[in-house]
C-alpha cells in the first residue's frame, strides 16, 4: 500500500517523506530504522494523553489519571490503533520478520505508531502531533468512564507495568499469623526492574494483595 493511504487516515501529510519511511522501518529492515523516533513519540503520546486527560475529567487526582493514561498508551490499545490504521501493510520489515508475521505482532505495530508520531513531531512541531493523536484517540477518549476504567490496584498495577515494557510483579506470601477463626496474612509485592517492594496485611491473601498493590502504585505515581 502506498504512504499516500496512510497519511489520509492520519489526516497528515509528511513534508519529509523520508521521516514517514524510517517510522515504518523495522530494525531487520535497515540500520536505519525506527527506534530513536519511537523513543520520542512514546514521550509525546504521554504529554498528549496527559493533557486531554488533565482538561476533559477535572475531578480526577493525579493518581487516576496516572492510571487511565496507562491504559490508553499500552500495547494493545496502540496495536489497536494501528490496526485500525491498516500500519501492517505498510512496514518495512527483514525477511524473517516477514516470514513470522512481523506485520501483525503487536509490539512492533505498536513501536511503528510512536514512531510515527515521532516522525510528525520532527516534521512539523508538537502542534501537528498533537493534531494526529488527538484524533486517532477521539473515540476511545470521548466513551472512556473513568469508574469503570479505574480498575482495581492488581489490575491497575499490572497495566502500569505494561505500559512501560516492565515485568509484572511478584507477590511473595510473608507471614501468616493469629488463630485459625482470625488469620492475618502479609504479602510482599516485589517489582525488581524497578527495585520497588511493598508490604500488605489483610484478612486473605487477596486482600494482603491488593493492599500491597495499592501501595506500589502510590510509589511508583510518586516517583
């Protein structure tokens, strides 16, 4: 498919073809490929999403909306995007990338669209960026319910860490204490990418958990 199909579904068209070919090249492509312009739009995903979060739901705290923005940036919602945008069809991948079906794996769609938006950025600004983006998460922004996206801290954690290409935690049973009618149990969430250990105590496991969850995600909104 030609660049032309695409830059009419992003509503942008590249004054510097060259920046759209590198944001669809793969690195089993060509030594020039994508990842520095990936980098870069992954930072301005964020800013964008941040920003319309910030301006379209003023009720929500910093942590909340911590939260969605993790939701809305993570590799599925991108491979969705760029699904939608048909990106597959116009990467330029090795050929065993090809062979595996490299067009259809969703980190290396979802790396091609921050690329892109990487490749917006160098050719016309933050504005124009912006422009795209807004406009691809249109739909998903304007039916987003913040009640029910606001997930549980496991949930919310686990998304988190997605986000960011981490591994997700491990929960390590403590302690278990008191008489059988009234056991406690204290559960360590361990996040060893990011040396981040949290304690939890309930009255179950899953609760001991979600507590120790909960705590890592404030560490982490903090840092």
């Amino acid at each position: 498919m030609r660049a032309e199909s695409l830059e009419r579904d992003l509503g942008y068209h590249f004054q510097r073809p060259a920046l759209l070919r590198q944001a669809l090249t793969h690195r089993s492509f060509s030594a020039d490929h994508n990842e520095r312009l990936e980098f870069l739009g992954d930072s301005i995903l964020n800013m964008v999403i941040a920003m319309a979060l910030y301006e379209r739901f003023d009720g929500l705290r910093e942590g909340e909306m911590s939260r969605l923005r993790a939701q809305l940036v993570r590799q599925d919602a991108l491979q969705q995007l760029a699904e939608r945008l048909e990106l597959g069809s116009h990467l330029h991948l090795g050929e065993g990338e090809l062979k595996s079906g490299g067009h259809r794996r969703p980190s290396i769609l979802a790396d091609a669209l921050e690329a892109v938006f990487g490749a917006i950025y160098l050719d016309a600004g933050f504005e124009a960026a912006k422009r795209v983006i807004d406009g691809l998460y249109a739909d998903g922004l304007g039916a987003l319910d913040p009640a029910r996206a606001l997930k549980d801290p496991k949930t919310a954690l686990q998304e988190l860490l997605q986000a960011r290409r981490l591994p997700l935690p491990q929960y390590v049973m403590a302690e278990e204490r008191g008489e059988a009618h009234a056991r406690e149990f204290e559960v360590h969430c361990v996040i060893d990418s990011l040396h981040v250990r949290t304690s939890g105590v309930g009255l179950s496991r899953r609760i001991a958990e979600q507590v120790a969850a909960a705590a890592a995600l404030q560490k982490l909104e903090q840092a």
